[in-house]
C-alpha cells in the first residue's frame, strides 16, 4: 500500500491562500489509533508481507533477511524524523509528500518530487494488482491450491490472458474512485481488523499444522510437492544461511542478489507519510503523527520479524524458493489467506489509485506545469477529481504491461525513495538555513538525522538499481527545470530562498569594506532613474557597465511617507521588479520617499547596497535632465562616491551588437574640459585618479556579456606639437601593457594656440576635436568631466544660447572618479 493511502479521506480544497488543504469543514476528530497508526499500518502491510516474506527467507537466509530488516527500518526512521519534523512545524494538507516538499523546497523541487511521487503510487497500484494476479492464477490456475479437487482445469492463464486479469481488477479499482470512494474511506477500520486477522491466522498455523507436503507452484517443477516440516532445527539452520537463484514469476530471471531481494522487502517498509497525510484531521498532530508513526513502524517491524522466524524455523528453502503463496496452503483454514492477500492488495492498489489521482489534482490546483495538468482540476459535484483518477488509470494500464511483481517493485521502491530524500533533504535544508519559522515540536529530530537520511536513501537509490536511479534523478531534473518556467507565482516560498539569505548574509558579513583594495575593486553602481519606461536603453548600457558588480536602480517619490499612498507605491515597486526581470538585468530596485529630490537622493547614496557592497558610483542620465542635478553631485562627492554622467545614450543601436560589426569605444582619459591639462603623459595619467577610473570602466564595457565579441578599445592621447611620436607611443603602449588592456594607441596632436581659446570657442574645439577622430563605428565615447561642481554643471548644462559640450558626437560617458581603481 502507498504512502498516500488517507488521502482519500480529506476533501481537496483551494484555501484563500492559494495552498491545497482540507476544507472549511474539516473537523478534527481522529486520535493517534485511528488517525495514524491504522493508515500507516495498512500502507506497510502489502503483498510483500503475504506473498514475498518466504521468498525473502528462501533467497537471502534469516541472518542476511533481518539485516536487510534494519538497514530498511533504519532508513525508514530517519526519515520518520524528518516527517515528523515537517508535520509538527503546521498541518500537512492534502497531497501528501507534495504539500510537505512543495512548501519547504518551493513550486519547483515540489512539483518534481510531487509528479514523482505520484509515478510511484501509479507504479504501485501495478504491483498491488499484479500480486492479486498472481494470487489469482496460483489458486485458481492450473494445479491451483483452492480447486475443488485435483481434477479441476482452472482458469486459464498465459501472459495476455494475465494482463487480461490485471486490466479487469484494475477497471474495477478505477470504476470504484471513480464513484465509490467514500465506501473505501469508511471501511478503513474494517480492513484492517480483516488484516490483522488473517496475520493472526497465519501465525497460529505455524503452531497447530504439523508436516505436510505442499504443492510445488514454479511452473519449472510441474505436479512436484516440497515438504513443510513444522518447527524444527534443521529447517531453521538451513534457513540461516542465503541460497540465491532465480525468481520463478520472471521469465529468464537471472540469479538474484542482496539489493534484489532487498528492493522487494523495502515495499513492505513504505507507507510512513500515510498518518503525516492526515494531520488536518488529527485532533492533536503534533502528538498524533510522532506517536503514531513510530508506533506503526514498530508494529509492523516486530510483525515481520515473528514471521521471518516463523517461516525460518518450519519451511524449507526448496518450499520457500518454489512457492510464493506457500503462507496459504499451511494454513489450517486456507482461503482465509487468500482472503487477506487479495483485500489487502486491492484496498492497496484502491488508495494508491485515489492517492495519486489526489496529488495530481493538488498539483493541477496550484498550477504546476502549466496548461498540462489544467484539465486535472475538474471534479464531480462531490469533489472527486475524475479526470485525474482517469489519467491515472491509463497510466498504470500502461505499467501493466511489464507484467510481474518483482520486476516493478525496484522501480517502485527508486520512487519512493527519492520522494523520502526530498523530505529529508528540506528538513536538512531548513534546519541549516535557521529558517525563523521552522520550530518543530518534535524533539529528536535533527540536521544530523535529515543528513543521514538524504545519505542512506540516495545510496540505497543507486545499490537497487544505479541506471533507473540516474534515471529517475534525470526525470526529476528535467520536470524541475519544466516546472522552473511553468510554476504560477506562489506565497509559500522555496528553501533556495532562505539558503540564499543565509549565506548572503554569511559572506556579506566577510566583506570588509575597510579591508578593500584596489585589486579587488568592483563597480556598485546607483543608478538614478525618474521613469523606468523610458530609460531602456539606459538601464541596458548600464548593466553592461557594471559587468559582474553592484546595480541599484534608486527612484525618489516625492512626498511625504504619511501621505504616502501605500498601495500605489508598492504596485509600482513591483512594476519595476516585473520590468527589471523582463529586461533580463541584474539589479536592486530601491525607492524611497522623500519632499525633497536632493535628500532623496542622499538617502539612497547612504544605504543602497549592503556591508562592503555599497554603491560607489553615481550614474545619471543627462538627456532627461534631473531636479537638483548640482547639488546630487555635489553630495555624491562629499560621500566620496565617483561620478558617472550619461549623455545621447538611448541613441544608441543596440543592434550593432550582434557579432557581425565591429564597435569602438573611444576613451580620451585626459582631461579635455581643462585647457592646462589636456596634453597626456604616462605620469599624468598615472597619477590622475579620474583617468585611471575612466580607463577601468571602458575595460568592463569592452568585457561585458553583449560587447566583448564586437568591442574594440582605442585610447586617445592628447599631444603637443613638437613632440617625440615614436618616444611617446612606446611609453604609453608598455603603460598599458602593464595595465594589461589591450587598445588602439592613437596620439591626437594639439596646437598650443588653441589651447589658448577661451569659453565658447574653446568647447565647439573640443568638440570638433573628438567629433574629427570618431568614427562610423564608434558605438560610445568616454571622457572625463572637470574636477570642479560648478566647471561640470557649466559644461553639461551651458547657459541658453551658448555651445553645448559633446553635441552630435553620439552616446557619451563622462566621469569623475575620484580614487585609482586599476591595478599595476
């Protein structure tokens, strides 16, 4: 039986929060008996228990089968740990290991798991109906056990005719979910007492029946009896010991092993999220599940090892290895057996179906996978999701077609066990990143246990069958990724999230701002918009300045805070969230409030960024022009933060950098804007702080993403007339070799009268000057901006009438840098 058994018992609701849960009517009223102990119990008592605890004896021997036990139950109980973690932390709703996983690793890992661990119960309702099959065909086939008498045909078996069996029991589970599934909810109890009767039976039959010869079922040994020799030493030495061979039900089988047998016996340990499933309708769950759970385990572990010394101590390996269903015909009522086999296996296989079917729908309800699973919302007037019992139902119709029980137990034992990695993988995750909502009450759980349990269950994936591991991990991976892009917007969060922030913080805190270098130097660019919507091209340029650094895109909403209109503020917020994310650029949105632009401004120059990833640079856009720009300015340097102003940006054709054209970048790293200081050496460049930061930023430019296949840098160097060319292109170009940038060298020479122009016509010559050495292909031009507040703002914003600074030259980066930001 699955670990979804209860499902079937909650009404799947979508609760005002967008989470799956029981609904407004749900009442609690199950205790730990009813409520945990029962559905666990019946989830672990499966087909294994009636039809593979002597094949388990038979292959592995007693002392190799208890091992395989507790391996089974030890793993099993690290993961209780964390289920019990989970469910003592809030209610689990409906959809069982999907709610858990969904809401503590996040939509992406949650739908994964969730499709994956409805593929397991899928595969499971298959190996349930296969063991009533199987059952079927033993005892009623040819030579069958429960015929009238020797002389009896039976039914007539062969590999389709099989299949034939299975499609009409498994029409019959999907005919009763689809329309009965209340009977099954309220004869819960019933089976169980059933159940538990017919282990009883079996028990007592070890001590009333004394030797007898039982038929012999392995089609290889055709009207052959093996003897049953009741207690005995001989028996249980003989059993002590492993005897592998071939398994009869599977055509060509080959030999078995350790890990196959003991990927058979772990289907009769699963079952242990069945009590989590029913927390909401626990009257105490944080008691209940812990409680419950763990005493389900040990009931149904010490219920194993009674039989596995039972069935050591009075069946030979001939008996054990030859006839599955051997547990019937020593017993002294046998179609009791029979009996508890087949209800056990078909209440299984029925909650299996109903279970899968109900965590289908959750997924479909929180809109996982897009337009895939829309159709899986669909329910009846009494909330029963028949689409999805329907989908299901063709599914496992198609898994029949595999056609034996041990064949698909490892599959379905791969399933389960990743399902229970991701439990124990979200605890661990939790746990680490000391998530302040993560407060289990249950008290012996630990990152150490969640640890041990991702470790145990991931080994024992791989030790089962390594290639339908990988597999499944593959799957898994590609429905995250799928899930990634089609997962809606959800309120719960994701694990990432609170992993991210917790080492964010970890290694921001290692950030010392005071221990900086200029080795380590990075730009942390604000950038200070007026309006998103019209600074694309802007807001472009700039991510690819800031290469692999810090972008805050500031706003200032003038105003006060107490007559602040809250909402409208936060949906704009989030309108430049929603827009960053489409642009498909890496930045920090900040806005604040304030009556004044200026101290706006300040506030964000203070506080964006975070420990040593403050922002260092100031960067505005020129052509719409800002309140205040003098004064930001001024207060950027007063902070010592460098300044970056942009000019004709948005001219730019974004297109030119498409790897088939090659852009120039232009930096003339003298100070054009000063007439003493126009003319460059290597010792003025190396000591002018603003030149060095102007070369820099050309560099990432010329780095970035969207520049590097297409950029070439050129540096223009300002020189007098009368000056050594050769003298001076060597000592700039071994300069910038050991500043290791690669650039066309080119010396730009100047007359000594113009240096002497004054005001205007100084700025229409420098002008000309850069317009003269532009070129078709230069995609942006760097210069710098005068090292005084009052010379910049003459230069960017001239008096009306008066010739403007760097007209028609195209985009323009002026800077003021005003620290050595390369390094030697």
């Amino acid at each position: 039986m699955s670990d979804s058994d209860t499902e079937l018992l909650i009404d799947h609701d979508l609760n005002i929060n967008g989470s799956l849960g029981a609904g407004p009517s749900t009442q609690r009223t199950l205790n730990t008996f009813f409520g945990v102990i029962v559905p666990c119990c019946l989830s672990m008592f499966s087909v294994v228990l009636f039809l593979r605890m002597g094949f388990i004896i038979g292959q592995a021997g007693l002392i190799q089968a208890l091992i395989m036990l507790v391996i089974a139950f030890l793993i099993i109980a690290l993961t209780v740990t964390s289920v019990c973690a989970i469910s003592t932390n809030g209610a689990v709703e409906a959809g069982g290991a999907y709610f858990m996983i969904s809401r503590a690793l996040g939509p992406e890992m949650g739908a994964s798991i969730g499709l994956m661990f409805y593929l397991a119960n899928a595969a499971a309702v298959a190996m349930y109906i296969f063991g009533m099959c199987e059952t079927i065909i033993d005892d009623f086939g040819p030579g069958g056990q429960l015929l009238p008498n020797e002389n009896s045909t039976g039914i007539p078996t062969s590999q389709w005719i099989e299949y034939g069996y299975g499609t009409a029991l498994l029409f019959l589970v999907a005919v009763i979910c689809l329309v009965g599934a209340d009977i099954y909810a309220k004869a819960v109890f019933g089976i169980f007492i059933v159940v538990g009767s017919v282990i009883i039976c079996v028990i007592v039959s070890f001590f009333v029946e004394k030797d007898m010869q039982v038929p012999v079922v392995n089609p290889d040994w055709p009207n052959r009896t093996e003897l049953y020799t009741g207690f005995s030493s001989v028996t249980f030495h003989s059993n002590l010991y492993s005897n592998y061979t071939y398994d009869y039900t599977i055509p060509n089988s080959p030999i078995m092993g350790f890990i196959d047998v003991f990927a058979i016996l772990f289907n009769g340990c699963t079952g242990i999220m069945a009590g989590a499933n029913m927390s909401g309708e626990l009257k105490n769950p944080s008691k209940s599940i812990p409680l419950g759970t763990i005493a389900a385990c040990s009931i149904v572990c010490f219920t194993y090892i009674l039989l596995m010394m039972f069935i050591a101590a009075t069946c030979p390996k001939a008996l054990l290895n030859n006839n599955y269903t051997f547990l019937q015909a020593i017993n002294f009522w046998p179609p009791i057996v029979f009996i508890g086999i087949f209800l056990s296996s078909f209440s299984a296989a029925l909650s299996s179906l109903i279970g899968a079917s109900r965590v289908l729908h959750a997924m479909a309800n929180d809109g996982m996978f897009g337009p895939a699973l829309r159709l899986m919302k669909k329910t009846n007037s009494k909330g029963n999701p028949y689409v999805a019992v329907i989908v299901t139902w063709g599914i496992i119709q198609v898994v029949l077609l595999i056609g034996k029980l041990n064949a698909i137990a490892p599959l379905v034992t791969i399933f389960f066990l990743l399902a229970y990695t991701a439990c124990d993988l979200a605890c661990l995750g939790l746990d680490w990143a000391s998530a302040p909502n993560f407060r289990p009450t249950f008290k012996y759980f630990s990152w150490h246990t969640a640890l041990l349990g991702v470790i145990s269950t991931m080994a024992v994936m791989f030790l089962v069958n390594y290639i339908w591991a990988l597999a499944a991990m593959a799957i898994m991976i590609i429905l995250s990724a799928i899930s990634h892009y089609t997962a809606p917007q959800v309120a719960w969060g994701s694990i990432s999230q609170a992993l991210i922030f917790h080492q964010v913080r970890k290694y921001a805190l290692k950030m010392n701002v005071q221990d900086a270098s200029v080795d380590s130097w990075r730009p942390g660019i604000l950038f200070l918009v007026k309006d998103i919507t019209t600074s694309v091209e802007g807001l472009l340029f700039v991510n690819d300045l800031k290469k692999s650094g810090l972008l805050v895109l500031g706003h200032v909403n003038l105003g006060n805070i107490d007559q602040e209109d809250m909402d409208s503020s936060k949906r704009k917020l989030n309108a430049w969230y929603d827009f960053v994310k489409r642009n498909n650029v890496k930045a920090f949105v900040e806005h604040t409030t304030c009556p004044d632009l200026r101290l706006g401004a300040e506030q964000l120059l203070r506080l964006s960024g975070l420990g040593g990833m403050k922002a260092n640079t100031l960067v505005m856009n020129i052509d719409s022009p800002i309140e205040s720009t003098k004064d930001i300015i001024t207060d950027a340097v007063r902070l010592d933060r460098n300044v970056v102003l942009m000019k004709n940006v948005t001219s730019f054709n974004r297109n030119l950098l498409d790897g088939r054209n090659q852009n120039f970048i232009d930096i003339w790293p003298t100070s054009l804007t000063s007439p003493g200081f126009i003319i460059g050496t290597v010792d003025s460049i190396k000591s002018d702080a603003n030149a060095q930061f102007l070369l820099q930023l050309g560099c990432l430019l010329s780095r970035s993403h969207s520049w590097k296949s297409t950029a070439q840098l050129r540096i223009f160097i300002p020189v007098a007339t009368g000056t050594d060319f050769q003298a001076s292109q060597k000592s700039f170009k071994a300069y910038f070799m050991e500043l290791r940038i690669n650039a066309v060298l080119v010396l730009v020479t100047v007359e000594y009268d113009q240096l002497e122009l004054m005001d205007e016509d100084y700025v229409l010559w420098v002008n000309s000057l850069i317009l003269s050495k532009k070129s078709g292909q230069t995609g942006v031009t760097f210069v710098q901006l005068p090292s005084t507040v009052d010379t910049c703002m003459a230069f960017i914003s001239p008096e009306k009438g008066s010739a403007s600074y760097l007209t028609d030259i195209g985009p323009v980066v002026m800077t003021w840098g005003l620290k050595n930001v390369i390094s030697v």
